[in-house]
C-alpha cells in the first residue's frame, strides 16, 4: 500500500554499484506515492561527489568495489562527520550484523530481499525522523553552546570594564553585606579586598545614618520594578571621611548576588558646587547689613560643616587683631567648642597671625601630634587660613579647620578661603568706608550745631550750657563738662555747666583735676570739652568723633 507520510520533497542518494538493484530501489520508491527527487551513484568517488556538492535527506548505500566497499563508506563517513542518515542495503537480515553495522555508522537496515515500497517507505520515515531529532538537538545544543559563549563573552567584556576601574561596581547580598567588588569602589571607601572576601563590609554599616531613609525607598524600588533611578549618597571612609557617590542599582536573577550597583565618585564636583554656594550665601549676608559684626557670625556658619569642623574670622582693629566670629560643628569636643579654641596666640608656627602679617595664605594637611595636643588646639587634624586682603591692606584672616576624623583640606579648599577672604575683605572696607562718612557726617554737624549756639548768645555761661548739651547729646556719652584754663601755667579749674545722660546723673561737684601739662598751652584762656568713659554700647565711630573735634577745637 503506498505511503504518503511526507508533504515536501526527499531528497535521496542512490549509491548502489548494480544497476538493477538502483532500478528496483527506484520502483520501490515510485510506488510507494512518496515525493522523491533521486540521484545515482555508481561508486565510491560518484557518491563523495555528490555529497560534497549536494544536500541530501538520505543515502540508501550498497558498494562491492574491493577497498571502496559500503565498511570503507561508513568509516569514511564518519572520519568526515558526515550527517546525513545512511540507510544500508544488506544481503542478509542477521540481528549481529545489523548491530554492527549500526556500531560502524548505519542509520537502518533495509535487507534487500525484503525491499518493498512500505518497507522503503517506512525507514525512509524512521531515518528521516530520526535525523530531524538529532538536527534539533544539534541546533539545541548549539544553541546552548552560543548562550554559553555569549555569556561567557559577556562576562569578558563586564570584567574588563570592572578590572578598568573606571567606575566603582560592587555586589551585595539582601543583608546588605558587600560579596564582591572592584579596586575603584574599596578605594572608594578605603577597605581592602580581604576585609571584602571576610564579610566585614556591609551596605548599611557604610551609610551616614542621614541616607538610611533614601536607601529605603530605593531598595524598594528595586524590590517593585528590578532596577531604580540613580540617586547620591555619600559613604564613611574607614578614617570616618565622607565620599560622595552617584549610584545605580539593579536586581540580579539567582543565582549569586542579590545586587549590583555601579558606583561613580562626585566628591569633586559635589565639593565645586559646595563651594559655589557657600560663595554665593556668603555673598548675600555680606551685603545684607554695613554691620559686619553680626554678618560674619553667619559667613562663619555657612562654612560649618562643607568646609570644616571650625571656622574663625580674625579683623585687625587699631592695629590689634580681633576675633569676631566663630563657628563649629555641634558634634566636636566640648573642648574645641570652647571660644580659646585655636587661640591667635597660638604654639603653632603657622597660623592666623602669621596669616595677617604676611597676607600670604596657609594650608596645613596633617597637624602633628605634639602641637594638635597643645593647649587651645584639642586634636587638631588640618588647616587653611587665608587673608582678608583689600587693596594692598590686610584686614584680617580666615581659618577652617578639621578637628576630628580623617579628612584634610586640599588646594581646593585653599582656593576657596582665598575667594571668601577677598569678598569679606570687600565687605568690611566698604562698611568702614561707611562709617567714616557717617562720622564726618555727624562731626560735621557737631560744629555746626556749636556754630549756632555761639551765634545765638553773647551769654558765656548759656553758651556753654548748650554747647556741652549738644556734644554730649552727639557723642552719645554719659557725662560731659568743660574745663577752665585762665593761662597756659595756671590750675585747670571744672565748669560748673555739665551735661549727663539719663540714668547718669549729675555731678552735684565736678570732678578735681590735677595740674597737668595743658592740650594747648598756646591758648591764653581756653574751654576745652572733657568727655567721660562712653556708656555700654558706645560706637567706637563716636569715640573718633569726640578726637576728632577736640583736635579741631584745639586749632581754632
């Protein structure tokens, strides 16, 4: 009965030596109603060639030429790694000789005398589904052989990248302990590789306790989706410095390590864009009040603690230098809290004062133990100082300074107080340019104010009544009274005209006063104002003032 078990086209080499056995094979194959394309071959180097230029579904094989028999056939076959099913036509159906024959490379067995169009058909069928079984499992396992190169090539390419150090890249466990990690991320955070492989590093334990909450949501991110948006951090150092990180972070499928995260260092670009705004806040507080007594109490908290675990600013005022502003980190030693903290008049053999002497800048990284443990100083690790230089003039100094932990100042940082030192440098020259204005301004209307009350009375005892009530109103201080001085060798006698602030009350004598070389012996009979220590929050600008017009009086 024929078969048709096949819809496309087989392919089949006839390579049979007796003609009529090929022309049999072949009205096997007609009748059997399989789609079947033949060709023939007659010998051994026939059949080669067609295999070599031709693609075939099955060989049906029978060769008698000595030495170029079907045995040599299948050995050739197999040396050449030829896969296409050969089905051998054999003059017996013994099951010894079929298993050997199968050892040696035979797909089938087809006896010759049992040669019919179902009997073709069928092992037509069996190495046909037996061929396309071990093709797919070809295909599979090269399929798997590609994954696997792939991967493995993957795996090259990661390793490359991480062996580059280019970028940080670390892996960890859902306890957060830190598996595996290249050199850009343990000297990112100072560990090494056997502190690594011994399970001393960990995730959590490396984070500020401040980012525990961004870490969080984070992790759920990636616990929801399998990856997560990159997000900043910073990690303590083993010397308990801070680095600051850019980090990306995706699931990994089991098994091994839960995480992996890519790990970039911004500590640079974070500090440059520190410096940018404490630059620009600083800047805003400068010019918010003249009275830069209370501005730079703030100067010295912008940079607390970016720059440093201490700030001081240092203004030299008649010709004295003069601590006005200190800050520092709540988290310092009591002892570095203190005001005396980092005195002026300090053992070191570099610093503030040496600062406003030369008006050079200062950069000290590591402090020595023996002068960190000096009085005043308390574990003082590192240091910049720079002057607050205006014109050629010094005016006063800067200083950060670390107290605890590992971290040290750089150049960075030394360029930074040189930009800060110049700007509040800026700031008090254009606030002591004020107050000399308003000086003069109120000097000036001092005199004019004692002009009127001499051009108003010929009364010497009202005019200076008057007089002494309007400087005293004007300086701001709490007694004022006059002085008589008949000759330039007599005794000084006190006027009994006075003025006294509220709340000072009134001599109901004058003071005595001794004889003492005159202020102006040229003046035959003179009235001299005396002025009394000024009242709490006196202005230094108004003790100028009361010189300034005493000297004036004097010349006139």
């Amino acid at each position: 009965m024929p078969y048709s078990g096949f819809d496309d086209i087989l392919h089949v080499l006839l390579a049979v030596s007796d003609a009529s056995e090929r022309q049999a094979v072949r009205r096997a194959g007609h009748q059997s109603g399989l789609p079947l394309r033949w060709e023939e071959a007659a010998s051994w180097a026939q059949a080669w060639q067609c295999l070599e230029t031709q693609a075939f579904d099955a060989v049906l094989l029978h060769l008698s030429a000595p030495g170029e028999d079907s045995a040599a056939f299948l050995q050739e076959a197999k040396r050449r790694g030829l896969g296409t099913p050969l089905i051998l036509l054999t003059d017996t159906a013994d099951n010894a000789a079929a298993r050997d024959w199968a050892r040696a490379g035979a797909s089938d067995l087809l006896p010759k005398s049992r040669v019919s169009p179902e009997s073709l058909a069928r092992a037509l069928q069996n190495v046909r589904r037996l061929h396309r079984a071990q093709m797919q499992a070809n295909r599979a396992d090269t399929a798997r052989e590609e994954s696997e190169a792939r991967r493995e090539a993957s795996e090259a390419r990661f390793r490359r990248v991480a062996d580059s150090n280019i970028i940080g890249i670390v892996f960890w466990e859902a306890d957060g302990t830190i598996t595996d990690a290249n050199d850009a991320f343990l000297a990112m955070t100072g560990c090494t590789r056997p502190e690594m492989q011994q399970g001393a590093m960990n995730w959590r334990a490396l984070t500020p306790p401040e980012y525990w909450s961004i870490d969080d949501k984070k992790f759920a991110e990636l616990r929801q989706a399998g990856v997560c948006a990159p997000w900043e951090k910073e990690l303590l150092r083993g010397d308990n410095s801070r680095v600051a990180l850019l980090v990306s972070a995706s699931l990994l499928p089991p098994p091994g390590p839960k995480c992996l995260a890519f790990v970039v260092d911004v500590t640079e670009r974070k500090r440059a864009q520190d410096a940018q705004k404490f630059l620009a806040e600083a800047g805003a507080a400068l010019s918010a009040s003249p009275q830069y007594a209370q501005t730079l109490g703030e100067v010295a908290r912008l940079a607390v603690p970016a720059f440093g675990d201490w700030c001081a600013i240092d203004i030299v005022e008649d010709s004295a230098p003069r601590r006005m502003a200190v800050a520092c980190s709540g988290s310092l030693p009591e002892e570095a809290q203190a005001t005396r903290f980092f005195p002026l008049d300090t053992p070191l053999p570099a610093g503030p004062a040496q600062v406003m002497r030369t008006g050079r800048a200062l950069l000290v990284t590591d402090v020595t133990a023996p002068v960190a443990g000096a009085p005043g100083l308390h574990s003082l690790r590192s240091y910049v100082c720079a002057p607050l230089s205006v014109q050629g003039r010094t005016l006063g100094a800067i200083t950060f300074a670390y107290v605890q932990g590992g971290r040290c100042h750089t150049a960075q940082d030394l360029a930074l107080a040189e930009q800060a030192g110049l700007r509040i440098a800026l700031a008090v020259d254009n606030a002591r340019f004020l107050f000399d204005i308003q000086a003069r301004a109120e000097r000036e209307a001092i005199v004019n104010a004692i002009g009127q009350t001499l051009r108003a009375s010929l009364d010497a005892e009202q005019i200076l009544l008057s007089a002494t009530r309007a400087l005293g109103e004007a300086l701001g201080v709490s007694r004022c009274f006059w002085c008589w001085m008949p000759s330039a060798h007599g005794a000084v006698s006190v006027a009994p005209q006075q003025y006294a602030a509220p709340g000072a009350g009134v001599r109901e004598q004058p003071p005595h006063l001794p004889n003492a070389p005159l202020p102006s012996p040229s003046l035959s009979s003179a009235a001299v104002p005396l002025v009394s220590p000024p009242l709490p929050g006196m202005r230094r600008a108004k003790s100028r003032l009361c010189k300034a017009w005493i000297q004036r009086a004097k010349k006139r």
